[in-house]
C-alpha cells in the first residue's frame, strides 16, 4: 500500500510537470531546444558508458537548464528528463566482491590511499539513484522545499482577501478540483486505464485502498503553488494560494477519515478487493523445483518461504531458529526453501559449509547439517565438518571424499547462479511466494509477512470461484 501510495505520488508530479511543460511554455526556441536535447543525448551516452563523473553530470545538467531556459521551456521539466536517467538497480555481485577485495587489501596496509579507493569502491556498487536519493534528501527535504515554502506560500491573511474567497470562482475551483477533483479523477483514470477493450491491465491494489488514496493527492502544495506563480499575478495569486492552502487542509482531513473508514471496513471485504487486483510481480528468477530443491513442509502449503543464505553469515544465523519457530507456528500452511549463497569474499569458509550440507543431503540429513552449520558457525573447517558429520551418523569418509572432489560445488553454483539472476548480493535474503520480502528478520514481523501471503492467497482461491 506505502508502495503504491507512492508511486501515485510520483505520477501526479510528473503529470503536473507535463502540464507546465505544454501549457506554460511558450515562444519556443528552436535553436536552445535542440542543444539542450543534444546535451540530454551526450548525457544518455555517458550513462550508458558507465562514466562515473559526478562533476561531469553535473555541468551537463547546468547546461541542460539553460538551454531550456532559453528556449522558452520551464526548467522544472528538466528535472523529469534528467531523472528518468537515473536508473535504479540491485547491487551487483561482481562489484561487491571487488569492493571486498579493497577493504581487505586496506586491512593489511592502512594508508589514506587505500582508504580512499575502498569508500569510492563500496559507494560506487550502488546504483547512482540510491546514492542520489541518500544524498540529496537531507537538503530536499530541509532546505530546497522550505525555502520553496517560504518563497511561494507568503500570503496575508486580511479581511478582505477572506470576503472575496468566499465568493471567488478561483478560490472555489481549486478547493473542488482538489478536493473532490482528485479522489474522482484518479479512479476514473484508473477504471478507464484497467477496461480489456483497451488493453489495460488489472490493479496492483484494490479499489478502496486507491480510492483512499487518491484523496492524499489533494494536498496541493509545491506543483500547485508553483502552476499559480506560472498563471496568475496581484490579487488572483492571493486567492489562488489560499485556495491551495484551504484545500489542502480539508484534503488532510479527508485523507484521515478515508484511511479511518478503511481500516472499519470488513477484513472479507477488504480481502475480496485485494484478491481482484493484479498478482505481485515475481522477483525470484528460479521457481522452487521439488526435485533439486530442499523443503521443509508441504509441498501443496499455500505459502512458501526461500531464503538464500550463507553458513557464516552471523545474520543467517540469527534467522535459523526463527525459522525453526516459523515452520512450527504456521505448521501445514508453510513450506521452506533454503538456496546456498556463500559470500565467499567475506566468509571463506561458507562454501565449503554448503558443499558438505548438499553431501550430507546424499545421505539424506540435509537439515540436520544445517542446522549444526548455523549452531557452530566459527568453526566451518573442513575438519570441523567432518566432525559434525560423525556426530549426525552420517559416513565421515563418504562426506569427506565428496569435499575433496568438489562433487556438489556445481550444485551450489546453481544456487549461486540463480541469487545472482533474481538481484540477490547479501544474505539473508527471503522470497515470500516469490517476491522478495524486504522486512525484518525476527519472529513477528516475518510471520505478519507470511499471515499476510496465506490471506491473499485464500482471498484469490476465495475470488476464484465467485461471479463477476
């Protein structure tokens, strides 16, 4: 839902923005126009190169904003063009495990050097979006909107400003538009956007939580602000600014009681709403195969819980016995899936620990060495394992045989390999049906998780079998 609230955010911006760009600019010069899309160009092609040049992205954007300033275009659509760009992307494991390199080169020759290469190695395995969105939201947030506030929404309150509004057309059109415009508008553009006849798609969310929604949209405050500096001048500015404010507070108000009213309403209902909408986009690249893959539970539980995990990972081993406590509480409704991703960069014995639970699992105590791998993780020796396994009962020579040969190492590579095709680089990481699961790892929040999973699918089954 957070998710999805966003993102209609971010399209009522963007579709603001466009408003300027076709309505508010004008006397285009065609010249300007062309060396600010040539600069765009030049700047798509660095990207693509994977130059890294903050600086040079940079006057490339200066210049960019002058170009369109000078052909008659508002800047603000600059922003947009520049930002679609910025791509947005997993880390990769490749580039994580070279920045691991510098950070264990710089732990056995210190030197400011070294240090230096090691923050820029480790900054530069995040995708330029993450990093921009950490670095510039301080100053978006704190000073760039404020000032933009402080700027823009500087209004006096007198006697005769309030007399006009309550009579003022403008005034009385902006509270409408945004206040029942918006929470209209946007289903509607919705249901139009969904019917088959024209090739749509059904929702990601069901229709009370977007209706719900589309009245935060209401809260007009910095694209309408700035829409009424473009558009009016003296007294209509005024009214304009404090038909924005006193919209924005009834849509505030609005708002609550919307998402009140949700939350009263019938969970049945709720639940037959979600079930309608559009499945989840599948994140997990490798679907479970009963044959290769390790299972605890049913095979036909409604709910299934992957996890890639690695033997000396002190997280994952934190999530072993929650895991445990997992399988117990939601006993019949869950099965589990554990996936080999040793970080051998950082961990070097956890692939070795993987190849000796895939030996111990041709014995038939894949779990059980499991288990002891998590239980006694700083101790993951070849000679360690080999001890574990006499204590489980399994053939210590077998197990110690199917070490040395590397018999099961393209077992895990095959886990490995699929982490890396689902954008996996850390562990733990869990797939909940799927998709990627991105809460935290102790007891509550991952059964909420899994609650939530098993009522969706049971509201799909539900929905299924009811008419249209």
């Amino acid at each position: 839902m957070a998710k999805s609230l966003g993102e209609l955010v971010i399209v009522d911006d963007v579709a603001a923005v466009s408003v300027i760009a076709i309505v508010y600019s004008t006397d285009v010069n065609l010249m300007a126009l062309a060396i600010g899309i040539g600069l765009h160009v030049a700047m798509a092609v660095l990207r693509g190169m994977g130059v890294q040049r903050t600086s040079l992205y940079a006057l490339l954007g200066i210049g960019i904003w002058l170009a369109a300033w000078e052909a008659g275009v508002h800047p603000t659509v600059v922003g947009v063009a520049i930002g679609l760009l910025t791509s947005a992307y997993p880390p990769r494991r490749a580039v994580l495990e070279e920045a691991s390199g510098v950070v264990r080169d710089f732990r056995q020759r210190p030197s400011p050097a070294l240090a230096k290469v090691a923050a820029q190695r480790i900054t530069m395995s995040l995708s330029s979006n993450e990093r921009l969105q950490h670095g510039l939201h301080p100053w978006t947030s704190f000073v760039i909107v404020p000032l933009f506030a402080l700027a823009n929404a500087g209004l006096v309150l007198s006697g005769d400003l309030l007399g006009r509004a309550f009579t003022s057309p403008l005034v009385i059109g902006i509270i409408l538009g945004l206040v029942v415009g918006k929470p209209l508008g946007i289903p509607a553009g919705a249901w139009l956007a969904t019917r088959p006849w024209l090739g749509g798609q059904p929702l990601s969310v069901g229709w009370p939580s977007l209706i719900a929604a589309s009245s935060v949209a209401g809260i007009g405050f910095t694209m309408s602000l700035l829409i009424a500096e473009l558009s009016y001048v003296g007294p209509l500015l005024d009214e304009a600014k404090l038909g924005i404010l006193a919209a924005s507070l009834v849509a505030a108000g609005l708002s609550i009681a919307m998402f009140y009213g949700l939350s009263l309403l019938p969970r049945e209902l709720l639940g037959r709403s979600e079930a309608k909408a559009a499945p989840p986009v599948i994140d997990l690249a490798d679907a479970v195969d009963p044959v290769r893959d390790h299972i605890q539970g049913p095979h036909d539980a409604p709910v299934t819980l992957v996890e890639y995990g690695d033997y000396e990972c002190p997280y994952c081993g934190r999530a072993a016995p929650v895991i445990r406590q997992l399988l117990e509480r939601f006993e019949g409704r869950l099965r589990f899936v554990f996936r080999h991703l040793p970080l051998s960069d950082v961990h070097p014995n956890a692939a070795l620990a993987a190849e000796a639970a895939e030996a111990a699992g041709a014995q038939g105590k894949f779990w059980e060495m499991r288990y002891s791998n998590f239980a006694r993780q700083e101790a993951l020796q070849l000679a360690d394992l080999l001890r574990y396994a006499g204590e489980l009962g399994l053939d210590a020579a077998t197990l110690e045989e199917d070490l040395r040969s590397g018999k099961h190492a393209a077992r895990v590579s095959k886990d490995v390999n699929s982490a890396g095709e689902a954008g996996v680089a850390g562990t733990p990481s869990f797939f909940i049906n799927e998709v990627r699961y991105r809460g935290a790892y102790d007891l509550e929040s991952l059964a909420a998780a899994v609650s939530q999973a098993g009522s969706m699918v049971e509201n799909r089954a539900r929905a299924a079998t009811e008419p249209d």
